[in-house]
C-alpha cells in the first residue's frame, strides 16, 4: 500500500469514506421496506430482492454500558415478515454507495491500486459466520466478499477487514456509484461465491452465510462504519453533525417531516387554482433530483388556495420550480405561501440518491 495516500486522508472527514457510517443523519422517517429503498437513515439502502422477507428500518438510539463507545444511534433493521424458507435467488442487503468521482484516488485499474480497512459495530441475531462485500458496479457488479465471526448474538461487536486493492478494477469518474458496502441479511445460493478474491458477477456471501430474517423476533443494528486507505483501522472519525448534514444533503432533503403547517416557499398564483413557486436546496445535488410529495401540500393566496395535486418542473442541482394545482378562488399575480397541511406526515423527499 502507497501509505502517502492513507497520510493524506488521515485526520479530518477525508479518512472516512463513508457518509453517515455513525448513522447521526436520518430524514426521513422509520420505512417499511418492502422492495428496494433508503431507509430512515441517510445514505442506507435496503436493496432487497427476496419474495417474502420484509423489514422495518429505524434510526436506533443507543443507550447502556453494552453499546459501541461514542456512538449515540445506529441503523436498527428488524423483521417484520420471516425469510424462514430461503429461495436460492433471494437477497436482502444493507447497502451504502459511495460516489465514483470520490474514489478516484484509490487508483483501481492500474499496478498502484489501494487496499482498504473496513472497520464497524453490528449486533445481530445470532453467532457464527457472517459476511460483508465490497462490489464495484462500475465492473458489472464485481466483489470482493470477507467473512467474520460473530461470538455471541444480540451483542455489540467491533469488526475489521481489509480489502486488496483491484488492479484489473474500474471505477469510473463520474457522479455514480463507485463502490457498494453490502452487507447480506438474507443470500441465496445465487449470489453465493468464494470469500478473500475479486471476482466478476454480482454476489455477496459465501456458502456460510446466515439467514438473519428468518424469525420476526430477529433484528439487526449496525454502526460506526468506516471505510478508509489502508491496510489497518485507524479510531472512526467523529463528525460535527453539521458536517454530516450537509454531505447527506447531497443526495436527499426532506421538507416539512414532523412539521404541522412547516412553510416551505413564496410564489405567486398564476390562475384561480393554480400558484408556481421557486424552491433553492440547502446544497447542490450529485445531479437533478427527483421530487416525491407525501400527504398535502398547499398553498394560501389571496381568496384562496391551491393544494393536492402537486408538479414540479425544471429540477435542477441547485433548485426547482413547484406548480400546485386543485385549489381555487385566487387572483392571478398575488403572493401565495406554500406550506405542508396540519399533519406530521405531510412532506416533501427531494432525492438524487446513488
């Protein structure tokens, strides 16, 4: 290993590759996960491909003498449907991508390729063999699956692996994935392949893999992950949680969760039911997100309002335009207020998320 490259990550948020791995950073509220999708916890994915396992993910506080040191929430996945007969092409993963123009300087693809330490707190339902895979999806889903051995289930353990450097890999320059952390909760014989090698093809345990959602009293928590250059772990890098807020921000904001009548932006009523509106983002997204209402969105104008149908358009890195329609009764040219209605549930998700 070029140890150049590790010194200069080293101190700082740089030596942490992975955004969120204390799991401080969570948006949205607790999911129910029933195909693919983030969780509560920002920047987690639950990328699931079985037909009958199904979880609930939360942000979990930690409180007691028996949690991770220094490490006030986690991210808790518990069962919610078993997986108690496993089909071969069943998979159910925590998954977090990190973005590919990051990575550049890991060097995969040539002789100088970095090796990286893999270091994180998990509690799971039972002892024995478990796994976690790094896949480069630039290569087709390429991994590199690592085993470790859980001594005692419903109990925080501490975990280090180290990865070899791929010098026949590909991460491409780019704003998409470059790397996925993955790690199995459910694995069929599909996605099964030899431990401590790169290999092509998209798999992500060995033979030895456990079933951990194989009972609804089985529940997962992880935390403290850390991904950084290097052939050992260094402490986790403790972020103000400004700091992880902002780079979670890059992928995901939420507007109005938990809120009753939050204010969002000031437009202007276009026709008796309809007002535009400009929406900027705290920070600029990878790319031009996406915009997913939850409950009402409305606005009062003037004689009127506009509410429950809700357009977006011109999306871009930095901001938006959003059309509220289905009111009625406004002025064309007076101001009107967006705002989320007199629910909790009541939101906007702005995503770019990998």
């Amino acid at each position: 290993t070029d140890i150049s490259w590790a010194a200069a990550a080293g101190g700082g948020a740089a030596q942490n590759l992975v955004n969120n791995g204390g799991m401080t950073v969570a948006q949205r509220p607790s999911t129910a996960i029933t195909a693919s999708a983030y969780g509560a916890v920002d920047r987690w994915k639950i990328h699931l491909a079985a037909s009958v396992g199904r979880l609930t993910v939360t942000q979990h506080s930690t409180a007691g003498s028996a949690v991770p040191l220094g490490h006030g929430f986690s991210i808790k996945m518990d069962c919610t449907t078993a997986e108690a007969s496993l089909a071969a092409a069943d998979v159910i993963t925590l998954r977090h991508s990190i973005e590919a123009q990051t990575l550049q300087h890991l060097q995969y693809g040539n002789a100088n390729s970095q090796d990286l330490t893999l270091s994180f707190w998990m509690s799971s339902p039972k002892s024995g063999t478990h796994c976690v895979t790094l896949n480069q999806p630039d290569q087709s889903s390429k991994h590199y699956i690592s085993e470790f051995t859980v001594a005692s289930a419903d109990t925080w353990e501490h975990f280090e692996i180290t990865i070899p450097g791929d010098d026949s890999g590909l991460i491409n320059n780019d704003v998409g994935a470059g790397l996925d952390i993955n790690f199995p909760l459910v694995c069929g014989s599909t996605f099964q392949n030899t431990k401590d090698t790169w290999a092509a093809g998209e798999d992500y345990g060995t033979s030895s893999v456990q079933n951990l959602l194989d009972n609804t009293s089985n529940y997962v928590l992880v935390t403290g992950v850390q991904l950084e250059v290097g052939d050992s772990a260094s402490n986790f890098v403790h972020e103000n949680i400004a700091t992880t807020l902002n780079k979670c921000q890059r992928y995901l904001e939420v507007w109005g969760d938990a809120t009753v009548y939050a204010r969002l932006a000031n437009g202007v009523s276009v026709s008796a039911n309809t007002i535009y509106a400009g929406m900027f983002w705290h920070s600029p997204f990878r790319s031009a997100p996406g915009v997913t209402a939850f409950g009402t969105i409305y606005a009062n104008a003037t004689g009127g309002t506009a509410g429950n149908t809700v357009g977006i358009s011109h999306a871009m890195k930095d901001s938006m335009m959003i059309e509220l329609s289905g009111g009625s009764g406004m002025t064309i040219g007076n101001g009107a207020l967006v705002a989320t209605y007199n629910a909790a549930s009541d939101y906007l998700v702005i995503s770019a998320e990998l």
